[in-house]
C-alpha cells in the first residue's frame, strides 16, 4: 500500500471511531437524562402518596399533632387553607364523632410532568370508624394532586377530588 492510500485508510478510521465515540455520547446523556426523569417521576408520585396519605388518615385522640405535621409537605397558600380546615372543621369534627380515618393509597401515577410543576392521579381508599360505628365504612376516591419543586423535593400545591 501506498502512504497516501494509508493515510485515508488512516483518516477514515479515525473519522469512523469519532462518529462511534460521539453517536455512544449523545445515547449516554439521553440515557441518563431519561433515568433522571424517571426518577423525578418516580419521586413526584411517592410525594404525592405519602403526604396524602398523613392529609386524609386521623385518630380523633392525636388529630390536633397528627395532621399538622402533614402540612410540612404543602406550598403557601394551599398550606394555609389546609391548616384552616383542619382546626376549624376537622379536629372538632373528629372529636365530636370519635373519628378514625385510615386511608391508603392503591394506585398512583403521573398525569403531567415539566421541569418544576407535576400531577399525579391518585385512588385511595378510607377506612372511617367512629363512637356510633366501630365497624367502620369504606369510601373510595380519586384525587389530582398538583407538586410544585421546591429546590430538591417536591411539595403539594393542591389536591382536587374527581
């Protein structure tokens, strides 16, 4: 071979492994930002259970610490309005009524998703017993819960019954 036919024979490798090379570096990235977002999916969803969950599940004995506390995982506005209905029309109904509300999560997922801001649907079911019935009642619902990032977590901004 010629040194001129080695080197384009040259050329052309190299050319063909910094094509390999960035072709493996762009589907890596895209990998990873894909994992990421699943990930931040994920997260949204598992926020939106748990804090659901300590919203609408109560023992009328420890009401006053118990729902308060879920209130740590809301934004603003809706925190305010959450903390208002709890010491103005639950904490006295519970008592009054001897209430114990359970509730659980039995699926979950994501409506929407952007960099900040996601909905999840969630179906839940409560548990409701009370001083006239130990027995207690089951209730199934549907809720949208809006998430609003707040540096590295996700906070409830809204849960709306559908």
């Amino acid at each position: 071979m010629t040194r001129t036919r080695t080197r384009i024979v040259a050329a052309i490798a190299i050319a063909v492994a910094l094509v390999a090379v960035a072709v493996t570096a762009v589907n890596g990235y895209r990998y990873f930002e894909q994992r990421a977002d699943e990930r931040t999916r994920a997260d949204a969803v598992s926020t939106a259970e748990r804090t659901v969950t300590a919203m609408f599940s109560y023992d009328h004995t420890t009401v006053d610490t118990e729902l308060p506390r879920a209130a740590d995982q809301l934004t603003g506005d809706f925190r305010a309005d959450y903390l208002r209905l709890i010491r103005e029309a639950i904490v006295p109904g519970a008592k009054e009524k001897k209430l114990t509300v359970r509730a659980t999560v039995e699926a979950g997922g994501i409506v929407s998703d952007e960099n900040s801001h996601a909905v999840v649907l969630l179906f839940l079911n409560q548990v409701t017993t009370s001083g006239d019935n130990a027995q207690g009642a089951t209730t199934g619902s549907r809720v949208r819960v809006g998430l609003d990032r707040n540096d590295d977590r996700w906070l409830v901004s809204g849960v709306t019954p559908i």
